[in-house]
C-alpha cells in the first residue's frame, strides 16, 4: 500500500485547494498520470500518481483545502499496508486501551502508546527521540512538525487525552510568527470592518491570498518612489509596424513588449543595482547574476508575475515567443512554478487597460519595477513647431533605501535612450 502525500511543491507552499479529481475510489491507475489539479497560492498544479496501483482511499473532496502532509491518495500497488495505514491501526487500539483505563491516564499527554517498560526507559535517557515518541500526536501531526522543525515536546495537544493534532501545529507556528514580526518590526493590526445590512462576504482564492501577502510585504517593507516620464516613440512604431509582417512570416506576434524588455535588459548592463536585492539584515547589496524579468499578467483570479530567464540573451524574436508563451499559461494557470520563481525585476502594463500612468508596487525581494502606459499620439514642440507623435508614458518605481533619485534618473535615461532607437537595440 502506498501512501501518496500533498509535498511542498516548492517556495513555502503549504496548502492548496482541490480543484479537481481525476479518479475515483476503486480506479486503477498508472504512475505518471495525473491524478489531481491542486490551486495553490502560485500555481495550479498537476500532481502525478507516484505508483501503478489501485486507488483505495483519497483525499479531501473537490473545493476542499488539503495540507501539506495531509494524505492524497492510498494507492494499493500490491506491496502490503502502507506505514501511515498501520499507523493509524496503532493509534485506534491505543485509543481503545485509553478509553479503557481512562481514569488511569487522567490528564496525561504522555499516554499509554507502548508498554510501560519503554515508559521507565524514556524516562532513564531522557533522549529527545524518546520524548517525541511519548507524546500523543496525530500521523499528520507529526509529519507536519517534522516538515516545520517543531519540536513537538512543545506542544499543548487540544485533542482527546491531550493528543496533538494537525491544528495545534499550525497555531504554534502562527504565534512564532506574531511573535517573529513583533521583535523585527511593528506589525499594523487592521481595524475591524462594519458589514451593514445587504452588504456579502465573500472569500478570496489562494491567489488572492498570495497577492494581498505579496502587496502588504512590499508596501511594509520597501521605501518606494517613482519616476514619472515620457518617451517619443515614433521611430519605434515605425521600426515595429515595418517589420511585424516579417515577424508573422516566422509565427512571432511582435508586440511593444519586445521592445522594452529588451531595452530594460541593456539598461541593466548600465546599471546593474536595478537588477538586485537588498538584504537589510545583513546589510548587504546582492546582484543578481541572472537577468529574469518578470510581466505582470492579470488572469481571471488575480495578478500572476511570470519571468523571463536570463532575457538579456535573447533575441528580440526569442524575447517576443517567450512574452506570448508565458502570458498565455498563465491566463490559462498552466504556468510551471519555475517561471515564477528568481525573478530580478518586472515591468507592469498599464498600457493594456487603456491607463495612461501608475505608479507600480515592487516585487519584493526585486529593487525596481518598470511601469509603461499607452502609447498614444500628441501634440509635441520640435524645432520650435508643433507635430503629431507618438507618445509612451513611463514609471520607474525603485527601492529608495538603495537606489537614489539621481541613480534613478540616470537608469530611466539610458532605458529611454535604446528604446528611443530600435537600432541600438539590435546591437550587441
């Protein structure tokens, strides 16, 4: 019997929401097959079935919230019971012997889990691995420690005959983590919300979770300011509109977003500080080796920042089927984790919604991010006369604890200066 567990799948996940089963009780199935679609804070992940087998028990319904640790899926693949099956066995006759003698074990979070000889021998050691074993705790409860590094000796369990259960773990580690904020920095407390009469409630997705973590993080934590400009781009919707036909030919979309990537990448080169991360702990400016931009996607439930690896290698083709790729999986939440994962710096789209300007949030741990508007035609003065151009609104939003203003302007100005001409761009 094989017990499939819901693993971290990777940057601190630790829930999700069952989506959609793909079997049923009583299926047999084949490893590699996708046995469930779990929505987490990041992604919509396809998990795999580890093992051929057929499936015996799963875990929460559809719309449920599973745990990590928390069981999948028990999968009979012919290998006998699985251990957290004979387990479970273990516990319900150690149930059994506690109901029966419990006035015995009144008040006791050590109980009656093996004989009393193995009771005077813990007591003998004192070894840490032996107190573990004494206190009463749940499978889940324990794993859960274990993946969290929580001592479980430390545990008060709330269940019957003071077992720990799954909750207790999960609220200790809440209060380490108020207690955490309240020894690195004042933590705000919002004010309670009046709800009138006819007013709903509704509660948000995982991914609203995460942006509203992602939001509050970056707003606590990073001193922002931005640059607020604008840049004649004429030549390049010239350059664009005489070779996108060229681009289509080779089944590239060439949008604007190309461009700027592309020229973000060079002002990178110029000024690598937009491409970093400030350690305020150890006081330390990390540059970052990889240049992986990200591009704010909206999606259906909320804001989605895949990136780009290593873009300031790429071709403007390559940079172009690579922003399609990425914006359209992520629309669809089929983006891997990978492509939200070592993102260096990101550009937000205000353009796309018919916005003229913003004033974008930086992605912590990122230093800078790059706002755009639309592009639209205007009125402007050269040689002393008034012409029709085609004018792109820009905002730089950068970490001000690292980047100053002047260090700002200078990074806009060089950004502007290869976007300015699309033949700079070409250049190596």
């Amino acid at each position: 019997m094989f017990d499939f567990k819901f693993a971290d799948i990777g940057e601190g996940i630790h829930e999700g929401k069952i989506l959609e089963w793909k079997y049923k009780q009583g299926d047999k199935v084949e490893e590699g097959e996708t046995l469930v679609i779990i929505e987490t804070d990041k992604v919509n992940a396809e998990i795999p079935i580890p093992v051929d087998g057929t499936i015996v028990k799963l875990g929460p319904p559809e719309g449920e919230i599973i745990q990590v640790g928390d069981l999948l899926a028990r999968i009979d693949d012919g290998e006998g019971d699985s251990e957290e099956a004979s387990e479970e066995k273990t516990e319900k006759q150690v149930d059994t012997k506690e109901d029966d003698n419990i006035e015995e074990d009144e008040g006791g979070v050590v109980g009656k889990l093996e004989s009393s000889d193995e009771m005077i021998e813990s007591y003998e050691t004192k070894s840490e691995k032996s107190k573990s074993e004494r206190v009463l705790a749940t499978p889940v409860a324990r794993k859960l420690a274990s993946d969290l590094n929580i001592d479980i000796q430390e545990i008060k369990g709330s269940g019957e005959h003071g077992r720990v259960l799954k909750e207790d773990i999960e609220n200790h580690k809440g209060q380490s983590q108020k207690q955490t904020n309240r020894q690195g920095q004042k933590v705000f407390n919002a004010p309670e919300i009046k709800v009138y009469e006819a007013d709903r409630r509704e509660k948000i997705s995982s991914l609203r979770k995460s942006v509203v973590n992602a939001m509050t993080l970056s707003k606590q934590v990073i001193p922002h300011t931005t640059l607020i400009d604008e840049l004649d781009v004429t030549d390049l919707v010239n350059f664009r509109n005489d070779h996108k036909g060229k681009a289509a030919d080779e089944g590239v979309k060439l949008t604007y977003m190309a461009f700027i990537i592309k020229a973000l990448t060079k002002a990178i080169k110029d000024y690598p500080i937009l491409n970093a991360s400030f350690d305020q702990i150890n006081e330390e400016i990390i540059y970052r080796s990889q240049v992986n931009v990200g591009i704010a996607v909206d999606t259906p439930d909320g804001l989605i920042v895949p990136n780009i690896k290593n873009a300031d290698t790429l071709s403007l083709f390559d940079i172009a089927r690579k922003v399609e790729e990425i914006a359209s999986l992520a629309k669809e939440r089929k983006i891997q984790l990978s492509d939200l994962q070592r993102g260096t710096i990101s550009i937000t789209n205000f353009g796309a919604f018919d916005a003229i300007s913003g004033t974008p949030i930086i992605k912590h741990p990122e230093v800078a991010i790059l706002g755009i508007g639309k592009i639209d035609k205007k009125p402007v003065v050269r040689n002393n006369e008034i012409v029709i151009r085609d004018i792109l609104p820009l905002s730089l939003t950068f970490d001000h604890r690292i980047i100053d203003g002047a260090d700002g302007g200078r990074a806009m100005r060089a950004f502007k200066k290869y976007l300015k001409d699309p033949l700079l761009l070409l250049m190596n």
